[in-house]
C-alpha cells in the first residue's frame, strides 16, 4: 500500500525540527508500509516515506533519490507500463539503479516536467522535490485510486501532505475541526464533495492533478479529465437532453 508525508515551508525548518515532524506524521501512517521507512529532510522540503516493499523489495527503499539532479521521490502505487519506460530509457543511455517501478518518475519528470504523470499509466499519488529548482511536486493518478490530502498549517507557516488525513493531524500543527458544509454534504449526497473532506482546511488533491509549489506560488495542473458527453433522455420520455456540469466548490485555495 506505502505511504508518504511531508512539508513545505517557505520561512524553512531547523533539520531537527523538520525531521521530528516527519517522524510523526510517518508514525501515524505506520501500518500503510510496515517494510521500510525514510525520510530526506531539507530546510524548504522534508519528504517521508513508509513502504510495502513489492517491486523490487530489497533494492527499492523510499524516498529515492537522485543526488546528481538534485530530486527526491515519495511514491505509493504502482505503475503498469514501466518495464516499457525503463527499456526506452535505457536504450537511450540511461541508467537506473533499481529494479523498482518508482524510479521511472524521476528521468521523465526531468524530460517532461510537471507533465510527466501524462506519459505513465497507473494508479499512484507523489511527491517529488526538486532541489535545484526549489519546487515541490504533488500529484495524484488519473482517476484518484490513490489518496492524498494537503492543509496548511494553523499558523500559515507551512504547507502539509500526507496519504491519509490523521498524518496531518499527528503533525501537531492542524487542529482537526468538522466541516459543516461538509456536513451537508454527506447529508446530501453520502460523501463529502471533493476537494472538500470532512475537515475545515483539509483537501483532496483531484484526480489527475499535479500541484505545483514554488516559493509563495501554488499551481494546480489538471493533466486529465474524464470527458462526460451530454445525456440524451428523449428516447425515454424525458423530454429535453439535458448537459451535465460537474463544479467545483468556488473556495478552494491551493
């Protein structure tokens, strides 16, 4: 299953600091990667992972990274076409140090960018750090099989991620408070409409979405929607077709 949590803080964090707050997110997400844990701790970024090792379990230890580039990876999923990827990749004179499915992120993020969840297929969610750009990545597969959820901090300090939302609160740092619009919701419809979960502050990062976080900039990038053609009900009786709009809630702040 794996996990993965982190931060971003734009004033920075004392390495000790990052790391404790890391390792308590980490330990709340436990039971999602009993295999392996790890953490890579900057002042901007600290980036943690718990694994279930299952490709390449000895070789494939998270966060990876790639020292030359400068990026580091938290991963949890799996990708269905990266033997096709990695032999491309080879062919071209690339060369990888593990076995593992994750490692494919890093040479297309670094031919494709924040585009390069557009080139796999899978179901994964992400957070890749680029060091030399100062930029975090945050990304989730097409249909969202895999979780992941943000919240800044109460004191506006830093910008928190985490597979599930009890990571974020385990930081210490969001206090966990009921949504009542999403109260409504689940009322209303059974669920919290997404982004909205069921805690002020707390989102969903969409389906098939890369968010981008650089300085006091964030962006979100939809690289996939699902195209929903208009409902023709005249053949039942229904009168006019009718078009189909899914909204999104007007106040989401990424």
């Amino acid at each position: 299953m794996c996990g993965l949590a982190g931060y971003f803080a734009k004033g920075g964090l004392r390495p000790e600091e990052g790391a404790a707050l890391v390792a308590r997110m980490l330990e709340a997400i436990h039971h999602r990667g009993p295999d392996d844990r790890g953490q890579v701790i900057e002042p901007t970024c600290g980036v943690g992972s718990t694994r279930l090792a299952i490709v390449d379990i000895e070789g494939g230890h998270l966060p990876m990274e790639d020292a030359s580039a400068g990026l580091v990876l938290a991963y949890n999923g799996e990708l269905y076409d990266h033997a096709r990827h990695r032999a491309a990749l080879e062919a071209e004179g690339h060369r990888f140090h593990t076995r593992s499915d994750a490692e494919v992120l890093l040479p297309l993020y670094q031919r494709h960018g924040a585009d390069a969840p557009q080139h796999v297929a899978g179901m994964f969610a992400f957070a890749l750090w680029d060091a030399q750009a100062r930029r975090l990545l945050l990304g989730r597969d097409r249909f969202g099989i895999k979780p992941l959820f943000i919240a800044d901090s109460d004191d506006g300090r830093l910008l928190l991620f985490a597979s599930e939302v009890k990571a974020l609160f385990a930081s210490g740092l969001v206090a966990p408070r009921m949504d009542a619009r999403a109260l409504q919701d689940v009322l209303t419809a059974g669920y919290p409409m997404p982004p909205r979960t069921a805690f002020v502050g707390v989102r969903a990062l969409p389906p098939g979405t890369v968010l981008e976080v650089q300085g006091t900039e964030r962006r979100a990038h939809r690289y996939h929607r699902v195209a929903y053609p208009n409902r023709d009900t005249r053949s039942a009786g229904w009168g006019r077709p009718r078009r189909w709009r899914r909204s999104e809630p007007a106040s989401t702040r990424w």
